[in-house]
C-alpha cells in the first residue's frame, strides 16, 4: 500500500509536471507517433531509442514516469525543481539508491473530452509487464487501458447528486464521475487500489472522492445514488490453484457470476431515477446465448430495472484464454502459457461454454418502478468514443418520451433529422432506381440501416417543420400506397430511429 499522500506534496509535483509540459500529447510529439503506440503494447524500447540522450525536463520524466526507467537523482530533481526526487519517494512513487531514482509506479497524462469541455489528468498505478520484467503480481493495480477509457466515455454527463465507483481500480472512473456528481464514493477490494484512487485525486486537484474498501455494495450497504459506475474484475478466471488471480480483473466467483451479482444487486443502490453503467463479460452456455442470459439477470432484479445492454464483441474459448494469460505477462512460449490455456479450457468445457461477449450495461430504476426498456443488441461494429456518453443520455430522453407517446402523439410530433446523418444510394449501372438506400450515423455507435424509398422519403422530409403524420400522408400520395398502411409501416420505425439518433425532436 502506498503511504497516505500528503496534500501539499500533491500539489508540488502536479505544478511541475505542469512546468515540465508533462502532457501526452507533448510526450507523443518526442518519441513520434509510432513509438506511443509501441508502449501501448508493452514496448518501450522505440520511445526510449527517441529521446536519446536528452536531458530535458520532458525527456527525464517521460523515461522516468512513462516507461518505467531509473533516472539520476540530480536529473530528478531538476526536473521537479518543487517535489524533487525525495518527494517521489516520500509518495511511494519512487525510491532513491546511491543516486538513482528507481520508480516504483508509473505517472502516465490521460487526454479526455466529453460533451462538458477537454482537460488531462496525470493518473499513477503500477508498474506494467515492460518495466517488471516479466509477469505481473497479483496485487497490480491497473493503469488507464481501453476498457477503462471506454467505460470513462459511456459515463452519461448530466449532472447528479451522489455517485459510487464500484472496483475503483486507479479511480479513473471516479475521476470522471466527479465531473459531473458532487459527492463521489469509491469502493475497492483492494487497499493499494484505494491508495492510487486518493493519490490521484490528490496530484490532479480534484476534492470530494471518499474511498472505502470492500467487495461489491458491502462498503454502501442501505445507500443509494443517483448514478453507479463500475469496470468490475469482469474476466473470466479458472478457479484453480495454480492460475494467478489478479485483483484488478478477477472478482474471485466462477465464470461470469461478478456481473451477474452487480446486476442483481445494484437495483436496490440506485436512488428512483438513478443509472448505472458497467462493462462486463457474459458467457453463453449449454446453448443459451450470452444476452438472453443477460436478460434473465435483470428480470431476476428484486428491484424492477430498464436495460440497455449492449454486446460489443464476442470470443471462442481458446482466443478468449490466450487474451487474458497474455494479458497477465505470460507470452507464447513460454513456460506455463500452454498449461494456463488448458486451465481455461477446462474451466470453459465444465460449463459447456461455446462462447464469451463482452460489452457494455446501462440499468436504470425506474422513477415510477416500472420498466419501460429492455433493450439487448449486438453492435460488433460499433466503437466507444469520449462523446457516447451524451448519446446515451439523448437516447434515454428520448426514449422516456417516445413511451409516453402513442401512435396519434407520435404522428403529431415533428422531427429533424440529426447532423451526424447521411444518405448512400446504390443503383446498377443504368438503372433509375435505387438497389440499396442508406442511412449512416456519424456519431453514437455508428449505425448504418438499410431502409427502402418510403422510410428514406421520411427521413429526408423531416426538417422540423411539419408533424411526422402529415409528412407520411404526402408521401403515400407521391408513391400511390395506401395512407394508413404506410403510417402502421414507417410509425414504428420511426421511433427506433428516434431513439437512435437519427432522428431527434424539433421541440
């Protein structure tokens, strides 16, 4: 565990690093674009090979706090002219030897934007495979990884009272929570995770984040809040001796119970109106698939909950176990790689496990305690970026007031299509007609639907000027169909594509 951050210390070392320019987009400007991304993948060397032998201020704390490399004592404190070398050591990031600084944590700057503004965090955790030097403890507490900034881009950002971090992990997503929640608990099984989540706040000037440790909701027992957040140890882990189980991916339970017991659980901590976002694994087993599965979680609530669960990819047994024993340092051909593959493949075959999903939850507590939503997709295509939170929030407006609309309310509503639409047409060369029509999504998760001429008249009338019925109306007269045909036709459709975001309300 590291030791409790001091307050002022924190303050010094971010006002150097301010000072040095310690920003990734400085850092990737140094070592060049290709080089960045190499360190993504454990390779440190490129980035390394950049800098040379420059002694900047940049230069000494990119080696240093990026990549993990002893740098000199007096460089040290040259670059931290205010923290010093001794100040690293003091907050448990460094220790000092003869002359040299060893790190003991990496200090990484995260970019992040959504729909409030940008900004950069600088977010500590441990040390990774390449500064190690081989396969990680099984304490490791994680840095920012693409699950993480995805789940930090899905995070909707409207404003809220109270907010809880399940499996707070570095704190990145409590963090993000406290941008837009006034008071934020951050919960964590692990007590060196708890000391980055403090030390993080801390170094980036962020107050309101209480830290407790426990499993699950036993921290907040008889609490709610308005919105829960979590990127539980979802992995899925063979409950056998000699398989390391890392804190930071491993709830401990067998298969994909943790995500299971988070849905279940969760309803009763989520004050009425309140939401919660996760990722997660989910297995599809004895012939069930994952998301039907899924489903049985949430309809088995003891608190009635909407879901909008969405899968995001899906993985055979053997591309899954070679993921995550990688994932944990243990690389092809290497002693043990062959022998923790078969683990998870017994661990799989036991359960009749055909296949893994991952992807991401949305369950919200009903205001009034009954469910409008249960919506369980697979989007393979589709990409998380820093704005898909707002799109879930325009997504759940609109779906809270296409729900009080019947088919009259909604003929009566006029629409605008989004900004982010566009329209293909395909025809065979020489043909009049189009063979194909579609509409493409620019933002959200990127959807692209194939939708025939009256569908595609609709979409392209409604510019927030006339009610969707008289626009239908009009458009049976052009192609000669019956009116009322055409409205039980396109009215359906027409809220799938407001939910979705193609088409929005005018007012």
């Amino acid at each position: 565990m590291l030791p409790e951050p001091d307050t002022d210390l924190c303050r010094d070392l971010a006002a150097d690093l301010r000072s040095a320019g310690f920003t990734a987009e400085a850092l990737r400007d140094a070592w060049g674009a290709a080089a960045d991304d190499a360190i993504a993948r454990g390779l440190r060397s490129p980035a390394s090979r950049a800098l040379g032998d420059r002694g900047d201020a940049l230069a000494v704390l990119g080696r240093l706090l990026v990549l993990g490399m002893p740098q000199a004592e007096a460089s040290v404190d040259h670059a931290l002219v205010r923290a010093g070398a001794q100040g690293l050591a003091r907050l448990g990031l460094a220790e000092i030897d003869g002359g040299e600084v060893r790190p003991l944590a990496v200090v990484r700057p995260q970019s992040y934007a959504d729909a409030s503004g940008s900004g950069q965090w600088w977010i500590a955790s441990d040390l990774d495979e390449a500064a190690l030097g081989g396969p990680l403890p099984e304490d490791h507490v994680l840095g920012v990884g693409g699950a993480s900034l995805t789940l930090a881009g899905l995070q909707l950002p409207t404003p809220a009272e109270r907010a809880l971090d399940i499996g707070a992990g570095c704190g990145i997503q409590a963090l993000r929570a406290r941008a837009h929640s006034a008071h934020v608990v951050a919960t964590d099984i692990s007590p060196r995770a708890l000391s980055f989540t403090r030390l993080n706040a801390l170094l980036n000037g962020i107050d309101g984040i209480e830290v407790r440790l426990g499993s699950l909701f036993e921290p907040v027992a008889g609490e709610q809040y308005d919105r829960v957040v979590s990127n539980p140890p979802f992995v899925i882990t063979p409950r056998v001796a000699d398989v390391p189980a890392y804190e930071y991916r491993d709830g401990g339970m067998v298969g994909d119970d943790v995500v299971a017991a988070f849905v279940k659980g969760v309803g009763a901590h989520l004050a009425p109106g309140g939401v919660a976002q996760l990722l997660g694994n989910w297995e599809t087993r004895d012939g069930v698939p994952g998301l039907e599965r899924v489903r049985g979680w949430v309809e088995s609530s003891p608190v009635p909950l909407d879901a909008w669960v969405v899968e995001r990819e899906s993985l055979d047994p053997l591309s899954y176990a070679e993921l995550w024993v990688r994932d944990g340092g243990t690389l092809p051909g290497t002693p043990g790689f062959a022998r923790l593959v078969d683990a998870w493949l017994d661990d799989f075959a036991a359960r009749a496990v055909t296949e893994v999903g991952f992807g991401y939850l949305l369950l919200r507590r009903p205001a009034d305690g009954t469910p409008t939503l249960a919506r369980y997709e697979t989007l393979h295509t589709a990409v998380a970026g820093d704005g898909l939170g707002a799109h879930l929030a325009a997504a759940l407006d609109a779906h809270d007031r296409l729900s009080g609309l019947d088919d009259a309310g909604l003929a009566a509503s006029v629409l605008v299509v989004a900004p982010d639409v566009t329209e293909a047409r395909h025809h065979l060369p020489g043909a009049e007609d189009p063979t194909v029509i579609e509409l493409r999504q620019g933002g959200g998760f990127g959807r692209a639907l194939g939708v025939d001429p009256g569908l595609a008249a609709l979409v392209g009338a409604c510019d927030g000027d006339l009610p969707v019925g008289v626009l239908i109306d009009a458009i049976a007269d052009l192609l000669e169909v019956d009116a009322g045909a055409l409205r039980a036709d396109l009215l359906p459709r027409a809220r799938e594509l407001a939910f979705t975001g193609f088409l929005r309300f005018a007012h």
